[in-house]
C-alpha cells in the first residue's frame, strides 16, 4: 500500500513527538541527578516537565488525526483501486497469461436456474446474461447473494469443469470494482479451501491483513460498515468426494454462509461451484438461500469459432493456417464431437496454447491445427492438450518482467517439479484428511512457508533444529574470538539460548513470517502494539540482560560504576537507535499483493535487518573499550564478520524462543521485529526435497504463475485448474522427457 504525502508528514511528527518526550525525560532524569538542584537546574527540570507534557499533547493530537482521516470510506476505495490492479492482472492469466490471451475473450453466456430457493421456469426479466454484463446482472439482485456454477442438464458423461466459473467471478469484481458508487462494498475473492471454519465476519479480516496488509483496526471497521463483498471462489474444491454430505467442509461453509447478516438481514455473498457439487449440499439441506442462481452455458460452434478467430487472426498467414478447422466447427455436416471436445474455456486456452507453440530456435509452427479433428474423432484430444500444455506455455512466454531468462528454463524440469506439488496437494485431498499439528492441509493452496509437510512430518523441523545447533556453534565460536572476556559466562547464556532455539525450531510446527510495517502507526491500537511490543522487548531483555551483566560483574570483581562505563554505556543509545532503524529500514514499501513470496521475502529481510543492526551495535560496544582490553582479540573486517554472525544467531535464537508463546501479543511483537524462524523451516524444507525441487521453488511458481500455468489466491498459488493438478499428480515426468536434455 503507498503511503500519501501527507500522512507521511503525520507519520514523521508523530514519531518526533515521541522522540521529544523520550528526550524530555531523559533530560528530566539528568537534572534530578545534578548537582544538590541549582536554581539553573529547577528551571531546566521545569521546562523539561513541560516539554514533556506539550510531546504528549502533540502525540495524542497526531495519533487522532491520522485515525480521523482513515475512515471506512476512504479504505473501501483504497481497497477498490488494489482489488482493480491485482484481479485485472488474475484475469489475463486466466485468459491465457500470453500476447494474445486478450484478444477475444469469450463472452460467456449464463442461463438463470433458481431465483430465491424456486425454480424458474417462465422466463422473464433476468432469465439469461452474459459475461459483458455480469455486474449489471448482479446489482438486480436482492440482496445479492448469487451462486456461479456449470450449466444443468449437461451431456451424460460430461461434467461443467472448466466452464468458466472463475472467470466470470473475476469479471463480475472487475465491474463491480471498476463502476463503485462510494456507498457500495468492494468485492475480493476468497478460496474457498482457505477456509479455516471461523464466520464469514473473521474470515474476511484475516484476509484483509495477510493479503492486503491492512491493520487489524482498519479491516474490522471495513468489514463492520460492510464495506466488503465476500466472493467465494471453489466451494466443490474443499471436499475430495463427489457428493458432498452435510458434514462436509462445504456444507460447513454454506452454513456460515447463511449465517452471514447484516443489519436483520442477508447479507450479500457470490459462491462458485461445479453443478454436481451444489446439487448433492441441496440434497443435503445444506444451501443457504440466494436471490439467484446461475449456470455458465456450453460454447457454441459459433462462439467458438468467433473466439479462436479473435485470438489466432493476428496475421492473415496465421489464420490461413487455421481456416480449415474453423470452417470445420461451423460446417452443417460437421460432428459434434469437435464442438464438445472445444465447448469449454478451459479446453479453447489449452488448444490456442498449445496449437501456437513455435519452435524456439527457428519460429516454425510445431503443430497443425486440422489435426484437432482427428484427435476429436478418436477421444484422444483433451489428453493430447494436457500433455503438451506445459512445454507450449515454456515456449510462448512473453518473457515479461520477473521471469526466468530462456536458458534457464526447461519444460521437462518444470513439468517434474510441478508434478511433485500435484502428487502432495491429490495425497492432501485423501479421506480422513491429513492434519499436521493441528492443521488440515489443503488440497489446491500451495503457500510457500507452509509446504514444509511434503518432505514429511518430522524431518523438516528435525533440520531446522540442526540448523540451529549449527548456526549456534558457528557464529557463538565467531563472538567468542572477538570477545574473549568471561567465556565460561557467555557460553553458558548462549548455550542455554541454543537449546531453547532447538526446542523451538522442532516444537513450533507453524512458524508465521514476520513483517514489519509503518503502516502499523497509523492507528491508536496499532502504535499501542507497538509501544507494547517495545516495553515487553524492554524489560524482557532488561531482565536477561541483567542477569548475564550480573553474572559477567561478578566474575570480573571491577566495581560497578567502572563496568559501566567501562563496557556497557553505548546499549542505551545503541537500542535506541536499534528500534527506530529497524522500523523505519523494514518500512519502505509493502511487497506486491499478487506475490505470495512477499511473506517469506519480509521475513528474511526482518531477520537480516535485525541481524545487522544487533551486530552493528556489539561492534560498537567493543570497539568503545578501552584499547588495553585485551578481551578484544579481533579488528577490522574479522570483527565485522563476527559481529554480524553474533547478531544473526541472536536474532534467530530469539526469534524461535518467543515463537513458543505466540499467542501472547507482546511476544507476537517481539518475535514480529525479529523474523528468522518462517525463513529457517523455509530453508530446512528445501533441504529435504533436494532432487525433487528447485533452491529457487518461488521464482519457479511465480515463473509459471506468469505463464498461465499457476493463479494467484490471496497468499497462495494454485494451479491454474483441477483437472491439470490432477494430471500431473499421476504424471511425475512428462511424455517423452527421455529425449529431452537439459
């Protein structure tokens, strides 16, 4: 999210008010303990009181004013214009994710099948649309509860996957985003597999401050003024089985669904489901009741024909090489087994796809179109499409910003590694479902710092452990060099520290990343957040801190005012300095909504910003000892490097020990402007799954993410559809891998 001009203004004079009044009582302190109070010091400790009391005025007065100006209204359009950016850039993938993918989108037409829980059978206003006036269609309704799914009475043996579901949700938050009146609530899109059993209420505050960065203050007001629109993508998703009952996790949802009110009365919700799907939970008693419900009609010849048009007839040479198939599609005497192998969205991208892929070196066509008849004829199409999906989509990559260069990419590795995430997420959707820790896993969501459960239960926290003892080893052996005063001390505070930190890298199975945002300032409850998670750091440390100095003191028998000044003096400026460069270092930007790495990207970078400045402070505590102390045996670069791996240990260390507690705020707060532990089962994973993924696992998924191979769902990636999860789940290499070499 930017931050406007003006309320950096406010953001900086806040922060200044809090350094005046820091100032102040520190200055009040000073004088207190002056010489027996001068009449010089009495006025100076006078001031300094007042000084104080105008800093807490002028605090108070910002921190107000920053909250008056964030009003639900002004965050609903914030809200619209990020919702606007990052579904626009969903849909192009959806459409294709290449040059051509816009086009000629379908115009998908849906037929209207329920209206408020009855059948409709006499037409009237409302009894069809299409996907150009979907959010028209939609603010007809009253209250706005609609249901997506597939047409009804579908050809026998066929199903309505693939057609069109999803994208005609996101079209519907486009317009409905796009044309907002400033009282109408903003819609965001919600995977239904995310669903973690809580109300819809809680539901959309979660999502909101993970995905969208909002505070926790901010998200309520949205969603208490209804400034949100739940659009619940994948409900038939949640379950493995066909026929849902009334104890499945869809059932479940549609419940809190119905639950959902506003103001005594229904408040509005989209849902999208396969047609089988919905029908078993109306079976089952289990759907809540909708102002509409509609079904995405088949593409027709006609349809059909007008969209491969749009999309290949860039060049009358490239028509021409598609003309017979065109003509084939709407010829009298043509078999309707072309038309209901294409009749789809999903199966028209595969074909274009596919049927456009050129050689990479010489530009030649690879395939020929007609042959799509043929391969129609014997069945054999859809397979033949999803086979040669994924080295089409490698090959026609626009090779826009963010992408893998040419030499790096191989479609038979990416086509393994893929099919590695398929075989997890197939085993994930097994009956009963897998619980690790607590948790169910999800059967489509691939979440980046959550994927540590496919290279088993135990072993990647069985690593991270390791890791720990290792970084301990390492880089205590680095501090101990350049600080040779007390060693037997400082090995026991660490080597006590190390043993928490391995209990807590294999004990907290979920570690969440950390991240750290100004943006968290700019509310009352969230600057308490803050000051708390300070004051708990604090004392916290205070108390460690005076238990190792207490000890260190003892073994040294150096009086105490002398050990003081002698070694500890720059702490306080230090910590000081310590606190403000971390927020204002870890704050300059917030990642990419569209980019579920930013999670474990801010982790990382808290740990190592954390790690810098922690060394940078002990670099500076034994650089101010007197050069008669012998205790310091390194210089230069070597106390650098020792410096920083102190600070790298200590911040993990840290990080872990209050990951134990972090259902308490102030330790989420501390453990927040630490990071490390995300990161650290982040890299123990990776190390597990060697030969089976790549190091660089999330610049892969968001490689295919761009192609069009994967999509984007709040703060996960999913493959672009089931059906080509499913098929690469029993696929682990791709048809003829043999004779591709790398």
């Amino acid at each position: 999210m930017v931050i406007s001009g003006r309320r950096v203004l406010m953001h900086a004079a806040a922060w200044l008010c809090g350094l005046l009044v820091f100032s102040a009582a520190m200055w009040t302190v000073a004088a207190l303990q002056g010489d027996r109070g001068s009449t010089r010091d009495t006025a100076g400790l006078l001031v300094g009181v007042a000084s104080a009391g105008l800093a807490v005025w002028g605090l108070w007065a910002a921190l107000r004013a920053l909250r008056g100006q964030r009003t639900a209204l002004v965050i609903a359009a914030e809200l619209a214009r990020a919702v606007l950016k990052e579904e626009g850039k969903q849909y192009r993938q959806l459409l294709g994710g290449d040059l051509q993918s816009l086009n000629g989108p379908i115009d998908l037409r849906f037929n209207l099948i329920a209206a408020s829980g009855v059948s409709h059978g006499g037409g009237g206003p409302g009894a069809e649309g299409s996907l150009r006036n979907i959010a028209a269609y939609y603010r007809s309704l009253a209250p706005g509860r609609l249901v997506i799914t597939g047409a009804s009475g579908n050809t026998a043996g066929t199903s309505d996957a693939g057609t069109g579901k999803t994208v005609l949700a996101v079209a519907l938050i486009l317009g409905l985003a796009r044309d907002r009146a400033a009282s109408e609530p903003v819609p965001i899109r919600l995977s239904a597999s995310s669903w973690s059993g809580d109300s819809i209420r809680n539901w959309l505050v979660t999502h909101l401050i993970r995905v969208f960065h909002f505070p926790l203050r901010e998200a309520r007001a949205l969603v208490e003024a209804h400034f949100v629109l739940p659009v619940i993508d994948g409900l038939d998703e949640m379950d493995a089985v066909e026929q849902p009952g009334y104890t499945s996790r869809a059932a479940q949802l549609l419940r809190a669904v119905e639950a959902y009110e506003r103001e005594g009365a229904k408040a509005p919700v989209v849902v999208t489901c396969r047609r089988p799907h919905y029908e078993a939970l109306v079976d089952a008693d289990t759907h809540p009741q909708v102002s509409a419900e509609i079904g995405i009609a088949r593409v027709d010849a006609g349809h059909i024909r007008g969209y491969l048009r749009e999309r290949i007839g860039y060049s009358e040479q490239n028509l021409a090489r598609w003309q017979e198939l065109l003509d084939a599609v709407t010829a009298p005497s043509a078999s309707p087994v072309l038309t209901e192998a294409l009749n789809t969205p999903w199966r028209l991208t595969l074909a274009a796809v596919v049927y456009e892929e050129r050689d990479p070196d010489t530009g030649v066509f690879l395939r020929d179109p007609k042959d799509l008849v043929r391969l129609a004829d014997s069945g054999e199409l859809y397979e033949h499409l999803l086979d040669r999906y994924i080295k089409a989509a490698v090959h026609a990559r626009s090779g826009g910003e963010g992408q893998w260069p040419r030499r790096r990419l191989d479609h038979v590795a990416v086509w393994r590694h893929l099919a590695v995430l398929a075989a997890y997420l197939h085993s994930n959707t097994a009956r009963p479902p897998r619980i690790v820790a607590g948790r169910e896993l999800s059967g489509t969501d691939m979440v980046l710092d959550e994927l540590w459960p496919l290279a088993g239960v135990r072993r990647p926290r069985v690593v991270s452990a390791l890791l720990v003892v290792f970084l301990a080893f390492f880089t205590v052996g680095l501090y101990l060099m350049a600080d040779g005063a007390n060693t037997v001390v400082n090995a026991v505070f660490y080597g006590t520290l190390t043993v928490l930190g391995v209990a807590a890298a294999y004990g907290v199975a979920w570690p969440q990343p950390a991240r750290i945002s100004l943006r968290t300032t700019a509310t009352l409850s969230g600057f308490g957040r803050v000051v708390s998670t300070m004051l708990a750091g604090g004392a916290v440390g205070g108390m460690l801190g005076g238990l190792y100095y207490s000890i260190d003191w003892f073994a040294s028998g150096v009086p105490p005012y002398e050990f003081w000044e002698l070694i500890h003096w720059p702490s306080v400026p230090g910590w000081v300095g310590f606190v403000g460069l971390l927020y204002l270092t870890l704050s300059v930007r917030d990642h990419p909504l569209s980019d579920p790495r930013g999670g474990l990207r801010g982790d990382l970078a808290t740990w190592l910003a954390s790690a810098c400045l922690l060394g940078a402070l002990e670099a500076v505590e034994l650089l101010a000892r007197p050069e008669a102390d012998t205790a310091v045996r390194l210089e230069g670069p070597a106390l650098g490097a020792s410096a920083l791996a102190f600070g790298l240990a200590l911040v993990i260390g840290w990080g872990l020990v209050f990951s134990l507690k972090d259902s308490f705020p102030a330790t989420q707060g501390i453990r927040g402007a630490l990071g490390g532990p995300a990161s650290l089962r982040y890299v123990s994973f990776l190390l597990c799954t060697r030969g089976h993924l790549p190091w660089r696992l999330g610049s892969l998924l968001h490689c295919c993410y761009e192609m069009g191979l994967l999509r984007v769902a709040g703060a996960a990636y999913q493959f672009r559809h089931r059906e080509l999860q499913e098929h690469l789940a029993t696929r682990p290499h791709s048809p003829g891998a043999r004779s591709v070499t790398r």
